[in-house]
C-alpha cells in the first residue's frame, strides 16, 4: 500500500508524525510476520523547503509528477482557531493542494484527512454532498465554509465514496490504523497494542458543549434567550 503523506507548509507536528510512526510501524510489523501488504508512507510536499508549526524541516519529494499513490493523507494544519484557520485556507500552496487531490481522485486515489486537514480536503470540493467529520471544536467553522458537507461530528473516523475524514489531533492515530485495517484487521491490532491506542469510535466524549456554544453565534444566542 503505497500512501503519500501530502506536508503543507505549517502542519501540526504531531499529526504528521502520528500518521508516520503509526504506518511505519505497522509496516516494521508486518515485516516481521512476513506479511506482504506493509504500507510504504512517503512524504510529498508543493514546495522544495516544507516546514511544521514549530519550524522542523520536512524532507519532502515533489507531489507534481509523482506517481498516483494508493492513498493520500493530509495531516492537520497547525492552526487551533478560526482565524488562523482562514488565513491559511487562503494561502495558494493550499489551492494547488486542492487541484492535486482532485487529479489524484479522478485517477482512483483513496483521499484522507484529518483535523484541520479536513478542512483542506473540503475546500478542494470533493467532501461535496457526501459524509464527513472534523475537528469537534470548529464545526461551527466547518458548517459555515463548507454547507454542502454533511457533517457528524461525533465521530471519530466517516469513510464514503472513497474519502475518509477523521476527527480532532489524535484522530491522526485512529485515521492511520483504519488505513491499515482496511488491509489487515490483525496488523491493525497488533500495532494498536504496541502504541497502546484504544479503540475510539466517536470523539462526543471529548467535546466541550459550553465551547461549541461560544463559538456559534445562534446556539449562543439562544442560550442568552433560554437563561
């Protein structure tokens, strides 16, 4: 399974590398097992200088011209609230993402996402009329960007038509071993043990009501009605 990690500039450290430790890890297992079908994560970028939110350099190869992947991963953007979020929506290496996830899409590629690189996956028009989740926290964001989205936010992992979203930070964890499972419903387990993840199935347990309240100016409204 090849799976080409797509690294904006700015990514969330810790999804890009929970989405590479996990892949890697399953792959080292399988080996191991002397399994065949070990994932092969690669990262891809737009830019020949990629780096994270906390300035590493991510040693990336050129998406343009690449050979069509299996699967394509977009790890979160490092961006925590709405304005933020906006301005990097606007930058132009995430429009030319989008012209490249909907190539690789019309070519058959498995399209994934999680957390705020949902919202990138959703820009490129191809969550369109279709199931999705995100980040719990900036659903509110989500619904007023992307209407078109049918959005549940309470889970942790939405597959449909050949994209899959996944949920807030950690959600890159859960994104990963579904990749694998799809594969290996042992490997997908085996690797879960060695990284001590727990099954998650809905990310409603984490959520912060009076946080999502705030953040949406009807729900707020209503509240100061209701009180």
């Amino acid at each position: 399974m090849d799976v080409a990690v797509l690294v904006l500039d700015q990514v969330f450290d810790l999804g890009l590398s929970a989405v590479l430790d996990t892949l890697s890890t399953a792959g080292e297992l399988a080996q191991l097992g002397g399994g065949r079908a070990q994932p092969r994560p690669r990262m891809v970028g737009l830019r020949r200088h990629v780096a994270t939110q906390h300035g590493l350099t991510v040693p990336v190869t050129p998406a343009q011209g690449a050979a069509r992947p299996d699967v394509v991963v977009v790890p979160a953007l490092g961006c925590k609230v709405p304005d933020t979020l906006r301005a990097a929506l606007g930058r132009k290496d995430v429009h030319e993402a989008g012209e490249l996830l909907r190539g690789w899409s019309r070519q058959g590629t498995l399209l994934a996402a999680a957390c705020t690189g949902t919202f990138v996956l959703a820009a490129s028009g191809l969550l369109d009329h279709g199931p999705a989740t995100t980040t719990w926290w900036l659903v509110p964001l989500f619904r007023e960007l992307y209407p078109r989205v049918d959005l549940d936010e309470s889970r942790m992992i939405v597959e449909a038509r050949g994209r899959v979203t996944a949920g807030a930070a950690l959600a890159h964890l859960d994104l990963a071993l579904w990749l694998v499972r799809r594969k290996s419903p042992t490997l997908a387990a085996q690797t879960a043990r060695y990284l001590m993840v727990d099954s998650r199935p809905s990310q409603a347990a984490f959520a912060i009501p009076d946080q999502l309240a705030h953040d949406d100016p009807m729900v707020e409204r209503f509240e100061r009605w209701a009180r």
